[in-house]
C-alpha cells in the first residue's frame, strides 16, 4: 500500500498531470489500483497439487486348500496339510506319519511304527524285545485244559494299583520256609505246581479299602491263597521253593505258536496269553453294600480258579 501512495503522489507532481473535468484540458486516467492489487494477489496464488492414489498392497498368493501354504509350493493344492509336526510344509496331509499302517487318530504311537509281530498290533506302538529270554513252556490249568508254545514273555500286573505300569520282571521272588527269600531267574525256572486244587469258604480273604473319594462307595477286595512250588535247576537254597509276591501280581504268560486242547482254549488262543497269579489270587469291586460285594468278589474268585495253573513245565531253548 505505501508502494501505491508514493506512485499516486508521485503523478500528481508530474508535468501535464491534471484530474479529468470538463473544464480542464487533456486528462490523464488514473491507474485502477485495487484491480492492480487484485492481479498481484492472483499471482501469488499458488495451485493445489493434485493427491495420487495410494497404493494398494498387492493380492496374497493363490491357496486353493486355505492351509496357509500357496499353490506355488504346495503339492497338494486341493487337500490342506494337517499341522502335526511332521512334514507340514509340503502341503499334503499325513494321515500316518509312521507309515505303520494305522492312521494317527487311533495310532497310541504316531511317530514309532508298530513292529508287526502279533501282540497288540493294534496300538500302533512298537514292542520292546522281551526281557526273557524264549523257553518252551507246556502247562496245564485246573480246568484240564492243555497249552503248549514259546514262552516269550512275563508281564506282571499290579491289579491293587491302578496307576502302577506293566513290568517285565526277569526273576521271580521265592520264598523257603517261613522267612527266607531270594530272586531266582526265570530261565532257572524248570517247573510250577500249585498247591491248592480246591476252594473253601474260608480261604477267602475280604475287607474293605475305604472309599476313593467323599461321597463314593468303598472299594472292597477279596484275595485268595495259591501257593505255587517252584522248581529251580540250579539253587544254593535247600528244601521247598515256594513263589512268593507281596505286590499280589497278574503274571501275564506271552506264548508263540500255541497249541492248546481243552474248554478254555478259545479264550487263551484269542490273546495268546495264559494269565496266572503265583501267590495269590486278587478281584476289587466297588459297591455300597458290603454283602453284595463280597458275594460279587468270592464269586469271581471262583470263576478264576479253572483257568489258573494246575502245573507247568519249562525247558530253555538251545540252538
């Protein structure tokens, strides 16, 4: 503005410079100074830069099956890979990732292939190697019945105990006269015999081991005497050799190449097992009733005793 007075003044002082009027000579327009100023403001005005479109991130890699692995690496494009550990990046699903055989829903073992060899097969779940070594075994049970095989293995069973695992024991706990004890091993093993061919009232023993939690019914057990004597090849031990098993064992007999004769073959030739107890014999039930569940107890006890060991023969095997 102070540039626009100093101009106007300074035409007013010029030569020739009159204000338009009818009376006075040749005029001299005046500069229309606020359009001047209007145009210099437009000049100023700087133009808006146009906003690009942002860019957008580019679309995620093909997956037909949706299992998170693209159709460009996977090599199975229409079936989604089953995340369990095991070849999981190549897109296809392993439905038996041992290649057992027994797809991984009902494989106990997954990742170890059951080795084929007739005992529970079915699991999925390789065997250990037997920790005796085999033996020819012929026996036979209160019933009559007659088996004859190879003994291949002893799993011992801990009934009274429900958390306690099958073991495998290689010796057997042997009693001479009333208090002595020693380990004899299995492969010392020539014979068994039971002692015991009938079953009285009286043998039996029953109690009652309390309730497993508040508000349930007690756990009755009855048990049952059954000496067995055993014959050793070898022993520094004198006099009658009788097994002895504080822990009241189920000794599970694995037999290869059965041949049995008799009411109970079916049973035993299903599993291929003869299962005794050596020392005592054991049945728990869980009841209210105290007289219901011994009556239950004794009457199982005497449903076992046909099928338990009359005598038995063991011969190790030579090549």
């Amino acid at each position: 503005m102070r540039k626009l007075l100093v101009t106007l003044a300074f035409l007013i002082m010029s030569p020739g410079f009159a204000l338009a009027s009818p009376n006075v000579g040749p005029s001299v327009s005046i500069p229309d100074f606020q359009e001047q100023v209007s145009h210099k403001k437009k000049g100023k005005k700087k133009r808006k830069k146009k906003r690009g479109k942002k860019d957008e991130a580019p679309p995620p890699p093909a997956d037909t099956d949706s299992d998170g692995i693209p159709d460009e690496t996977d090599k199975c494009i229409e079936e989604a890979e089953d995340i369990d550990l095991h070849e999981d990046e190549d897109g296809c699903p392993d439905p038996d990732n041992d290649g057992d055989g027994i797809n991984d829903d009902e494989d106990n073992c997954p990742f170890e292939a059951e080795n084929v060899d007739g005992w529970t097969d079915e699991d999925g779940c390789p065997e250990a190697a037997p920790a005796i070594a085999p033996m020819k075994i012929s026996l036979v049970l209160n019933d009559g019945t007659k088996v004859n095989g190879t003994l291949i293995r002893v799993t011992a069973v801990d009934e009274d105990d429900t958390e306690a695992q099958p073991s495998e024991p290689t010796q057997l706990e042997i009693a001479v006269g009333e208090s002595d004890l020693f380990n004899g091993e299995w492969a010392n093993v020539r014979s068994l015999k039971s002692e015991k061919s009938k079953i009285l009232t009286d043998d039996f023993n029953c109690y009652s081991e309390g309730p497993p939690g508040i508000g349930e019914d007690d756990i009755w057990e009855c048990t049952l005497d059954y000496p067995v004597r055993v014959t050793l090849t070898s022993s520094d031990y004198r006099g009658t050799h009788r097994v002895s098993d504080s822990k009241q064992h189920r000794m599970d007999l694995q037999i290869d190449g059965m041949e049995c004769t008799g009411d109970s073959c079916e049973a035993i030739e299903l599993s291929r097992t003869v299962s005794l107890y050596l020392y005592r014999m054991i049945a728990i039930e869980q009841k209210a009733d105290e007289f219901e569940a011994v009556k239950a107890l004794q009457g199982r006890l005497r449903e076992m005793h046909p099928l338990q060991l009359k005598s038995a023969t063991l011969t190790p095997i030579t090549e």
